[in-house]
C-alpha cells in the first residue's frame, strides 16, 4: 500500500537549466497538488490537476512553470529555465476525490538552484 | 488575502510534560482546520480534521480546539515523547477544499 512517491528527492540544477520533478500518486487516487515550500514558510498552493485536466493553476507562475498529469503515468511538475529563486521544496499531494477528502503528502523534492 | 498564522514559531520542552501550539487563521469563507505533523525531510501528515461546527478533535495524546467565532484554533501535546519532535503545520481550506491555506508551522523539540 504504497503512498504518495515523489522523485528525485534532491535536485540540483545550475541557473538557466530544466527542472522535473515526478509525483506517482496513492494508487486509486486522480486528483494530485503541487505546493512549494521555502525556507522559514508554510506550503503554498501552485496547481490541482485530475487526470489530463489542470482544474486550477493560480498559484503557478504563469513563465516558465507547468504541470501535467497524464493518463498513464506520474504527474510532471516542469520548470525551465531555473532560477536561484525556485530553490525550495516542492510537495505533491493526492487525494481519491476533491473536496473533504484527506488529502495524502509525498516527501518532497528538494531542488537546489546554483 | 487569507491567512494563517502560528504561535511560538518554536518551543522546546522536556519529555513527559505537555503543550499547547495556537493557529490564528483570517480565511472566509471557512470550510474545515487541519493539523498536521512534518518531520524534517518528510511531507505534511495529517493528525486532526475539523469542520467549522467542531469544538474539538482528538487523536491519542493529540487534541485540537476550534472557536470559529474568534477563527482561533489550538492543538495540546500530552505527556510528550521524543517523536513528537516535528513541526506542527495549521492548515485551512476554503469551501472548495482543495486549496489549503498553510500556516508556517511551529517547531517542537521534545528533550530528554
């Protein structure tokens, strides 16, 4: 009964280089967040995503950042072009369906930007 | 702009005795208030849920309160152990539920 599994967990990347960051959600789930943490700050919210549909990506920088979350496979977190800015740790959660449902947490990337 | 803010940022105490970690949260419309447990180097696991109606909400030597009138909520340790080592995370979500708003945690060191 696997949980969430997230990969790599520790990224580095130099300046102007692509970051991907995997999710495999709880087996079953179809519904999966992204949130990113910086140091000494709560989680916040980027993007929902349900199976090949992004429901909402307010708190996603519109340059530069994107997700998907296809029909087989992990959800993709992208970000081009890094900057030393984007050095955080960044969160994926599931959930079975939207609304009250618990949402469950995988370990987090930790992507580090020289 | 909602927000969720935590009380102390950190504390430490020695094992054995209890405390009490304070979520002063700005978020309406208001859905339901989690705690979550973090670990270093581990994502968020949840510990209570509760919706607006609830007063209190226990899971073994973890018990939160909520006052939706005064939007305060509080989450007590009791007898403290070494694991209780982690930080505490208030989180808030909306009535669409799936966008959580977080509090910036607050940092327990349980001591020998």
């Amino acid at each position: 009964n696997a949980g969430v599994m997230q990969n790599p967990r520790h990224l580095v990347r130099r300046r102007g280089q692509e970051a991907r960051l995997r999710c495999s959600p709880v087996k079953g789930h179809s519904h999966v967040y992204w949130y990113r943490q910086l140091p000494e700050e709560g989680l916040k919210f980027m993007v929902y995503l349900q199976k090949e549909n992004i429901i909402d990506e307010s708190g996603m920088p519109k340059e530069r950042f994107s997700a998907e979350f296809p029909k087989e496979g992990p959800s993709i977190l992208r970000i081009q072009q890094v900057v030393r800015g984007d050095s955080a740790a960044y969160f994926c959660a599931s959930s079975e369906n939207r609304g009250l449902d618990e949402q469950y947490f995988g370990p987090g990337t930790r992507l580090t930007v020289t | 702009k909602n927000q969720v803010e935590q009380s102390p940022q950190s504390l430490i105490i020695l094992e054995g005795k209890n405390c009490t970690l304070q979520c002063n949260y700005t978020v309406s419309p208001f859905s339901n208030l989690r705690w979550y447990k973090q670990d270093t180097g581990r994502g968020p696991v949840s510990l209570t849920i509760m919706t607006f109606s609830e007063n209190t909400k226990s899971n073994g030597r973890y018990t939160a309160t909520l006052d939706a009138d005064t939007k305060q909520s509080s989450l007590h340790i009791t007898a403290s152990q070494l694991s209780d080592s982690a930080s505490y995370i208030c989180v808030v979500s909306d009535p669409n539920d799936y966008k959580l708003s977080f509090g910036a945690g607050t940092t327990v060191t349980v001591r020998a």
